[in-house]
C-alpha cells in the first residue's frame, strides 16, 4: 500500500501527500525551476538519515556517530568535483538562498559593495533584490538586460564594475533563456578585483550534460540548487577553488548553518551519480531540444517570447501581446493542467503581482519522456488557454486532454 505507515499514523497528511502526488502525475508541469526525482533519490531522501546530527565537516564533527555519515558527505563531494571538474565542493547548504549568502558572506562585511543582475530582468532575489537581505545588508548595485535585444548587456556589467569596484560579481538568472558568458564576467571581475559568484541553480543539469557551457573554469565560486535540471532533492552546493575553500567552508558552517541534512546530502550523491551517465548527457540535451521546439511552436502560434527565444531549459513569453496578462494566463493554465509561474518580463511596465510574462522550462516533462511531438501539443494548449481565460468548460476540456497525454509518459518517482 501507497504510505502504509503514514496512512495510519496521520491520515490526513498522507491524504495531502496522495494529492499532490497526483497532481505531478497528471499535470505538464513546467515550472523551469521544478523537476521529478528518480525512486533512488526519493528513497536516499526519505531514509534514516534524518535522525542524525553531524556539525562540522567530515572526520572534524562535534558529534559521535559519524561512520557512515562522513563517508556520505565525502562520497557527494567527490562525485560533485568530478562531475563539474571543480577543485573543492561544499555539499551543505540548505538550499541556493544560503548558498548564496555563504559566497557572500565568505568575501564581504554589511555595506560592501555587490552586483548582480536586476530581479525584474531574470536575476534572483538573492542576488541583491532590495527585499532580500543581500540587498538589506549590502550596497548592491544591479546589472539589466539590453532594451532591445533582451541579453545581457555585457557593456553595462563592465561600466558598473569600474564605477562601483564591488567585492563579488554575481552571474547567474533565474529567468534567462539565453547562454551566459561566463569568460566576459570573469574578464570584467579580475579587471576590478571582484570575486565571481555563479550562480548555475537553474542550469546546472544542463552543465553536467554539456548542453550549456560551464562557469567552473571561469569562477572562483559557483553555487547552485541540487533540485532544479540537476534532479537532486532539494538542497544547495558550493563549487570552489581551492584557494577559497576555507573562507567557504568556514562561511557554510559555522557562519550560516549548523547540521548539514544528511538525508539530504545523499540524495544529492545518488543525484550525482546518476547525472554522470551516458543517459543524463541525453537527457540535459533533450531538455534543450524541447525548450527551443516549444518555443518555435509558441511563436508559430503568435506569442511573442523574450529574445525571441531559447538556448537553455526556460522560456519567457510576454502574454501582453495576446491582449491579457500573466497572473490571469498562469491561473487558467494551472486549470487546464498546464503548471507554469507568471513572471515579469524585462522592462515590464506591469506590476510583479500580475505581469506581463509567464515562465516556462523543459526539464519535468522531458524527465517524463516527453518530446517534440509533446512540445507542439502543449503550446496548442496554450493557445487555446489564451483565447479561453474565463471559460472554464473548455479549460476542463482542455485538462482532461493534458491528463490523457500524462498517462502515456509516467513520472520518475511516483508509482500509484
Ligand atoms: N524559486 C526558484 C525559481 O523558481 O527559479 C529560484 O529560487
């Protein structure tokens, strides 16, 4: 039976689990920042490990009992540093947040200096939004995309950096369909004397399988998610050099953290392993694949999409062109079971409750064996939802449609 344990211990959750568990099975999910995990993931993640607390670093705890858990963490490690060629990993931090505040935290004081693409052009709140706290407790100036082609505008980055000399330069997006030339930051950095941070979050699956070149060579950190195009649980790494592996290290814990979570730590080695294969190289491929055939499709059917379109996992469509906006699009997405974000688009005249945009990505449903053929169905579903926002019998019609297609492609990780 399906959570036999938890159904008699607490009903009612495992009746929410059972739910949700549903919905990923019968929804196109493609929240670019979501994912399904394999069973072994799943299993690593749910087991034991929890129970145990392992302050420190392995062979240096403050806590007894560390026989299995040290090999774990060297084990995640090592198999992060030859996955991504890096000289020194961190497989600690709770998630990408305090992933990001530990780089921050290893190389600045409160009122130094940082920058960061702006939140409202494809940056992430942590790369020094001013309502998150490294836009709080630093002076950070943010970088923009160029008004016209919607890239990067590597000319400002350059200009900012030599008139604000900050102490850590922050690349790296959350909503940016484009490659990011990492080789110009890390120019634009050694020029002011910055450190570079990568953010990779949403392109590290990608990274692993050679389907977007790495920033590894290029940075002297690189933080990201495990849970996004990687396929890991829910967790944060740091990727360093060996020369700013201590101040890192130190910054993880005990600067920000106290005991990593083990369980967590060994699904992101299961993660690992698994993103080393033959099969995960295709698989971050066919993510990319999928991404620029939805969006051609997207286009064919006269929405018009940031940049024009994709090279990674993501794409950005401003829906104002189809005379409605985001949040009412996204809402009546979710309800023909097409899961998608709004999101603003850059240079959004509209407010970041509703914008203009929604945000797409292509690694669940490619997780799922999903294709081009699937790509074309789903941005006709889209099209039809954007005629169709307040009629809620052809948006039901529309989601049976989506769970029909499901039922062809199961879901790594779920098995009722
Ligand atoms: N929430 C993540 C995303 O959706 O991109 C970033 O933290």
């Amino acid at each position: 039976m399906f959570m036999e344990h938890l159904s008699k211990t607490d009903p009612q959750m495992a009746q929410l689990v059972i739910q949700e568990t549903e919905r990923q099975r019968d929804k196109v999910r493609l929240i670019p920042s979501e994912n399904y995990v394999s069973a072994a993931v799943l299993e690593a993640s749910g087991s034991v490990l929890t129970n145990k607390y392992s302050e420190g670093y392995a062979g240096k705890r403050y806590y007894e009992g560390q026989q299995y858990v040290d090999e774990i963490e060297r084990l995640a490690i090592q198999r992060a540093k030859e996955l991504f060629g890096s000289e020194s990993a961190n497989v600690q931090p709770y998630s990408g947040s305090p992933a990001n505040l530990a780089a921050y935290y290893a190389f600045c004081r409160p009122g130094d200096t940082i920058m960061g693409l702006a939140l409202d052009h494809g940056g992430h709140l942590t790369h020094g939004w001013g309502v998150s706290i490294t836009g709080d407790f630093f002076n950070a100036v943010r970088y923009q995309l160029h008004p016209e082609t919607h890239l990067i505008d590597y000319d400002m980055v350059r200009q900012m950096a030599r008139q604000h000399r900050p102490k850590v330069i922050m690349a790296g997006a959350t909503a940016y369909p484009r490659l990011i030339d990492f080789a110009v930051f890390a120019e634009v950095a050694r020029e002011v004397g910055a450190v570079l941070v990568v953010d990779m979050a949403h392109i590290a699956g990608l990274v692993a399988g050679g389907a977007h070149p790495s920033p590894v060579p290029h940075a002297d950190v690189v933080t990201t998610t495990t849970h996004k195009s990687l396929r890991g649980p829910r967790g944060g790494m740091i990727l360093m050099k060996k020369v700013h592996a201590k101040a890192i290290n130190k910054a993880v814990f005990p600067g920000l953290q106290g005991g990593p979570h083990n369980h967590t730590t060994a699904g992101i080695a299961v993660a690992l392993k698994e993103a080393a294969t033959d099969e995960f190289k295709a698989y971050a491929h066919k993510i990319v694949e999928n991404a620029k055939h939805l969006a051609a499709c997207l286009n064919e059917r006269g929405f018009a999409l940031v940049s024009g379109g994709t090279d990674n996992h993501l794409v950005l469509v401003d829906v104002s062109k189809k005379g409605i906006t985001g949040k009412p699009f996204a809402k009546a997405m979710d309800r023909a079971g097409l899961e998608a974000n709004y999101n603003t688009v850059p240079f959004d005249p509209r407010p970041p409750m509703d914008p203009s945009g929604v945000r797409l990505g292509t690694p669940a449903v490619t997780s799922r064996g999903m294709g081009k053929p699937e790509m074309e169905k789903i941005a006709t579903w889209m099209d039809r939802v954007a005629k169709s926002v307040d009629n809620e019998a052809e948006l039901d019609k529309i989601s049976g449609e989506v769970k029909e297609m499901c039922r062809t492609f199961p879901a790594p990780g779920i098995s009722i």
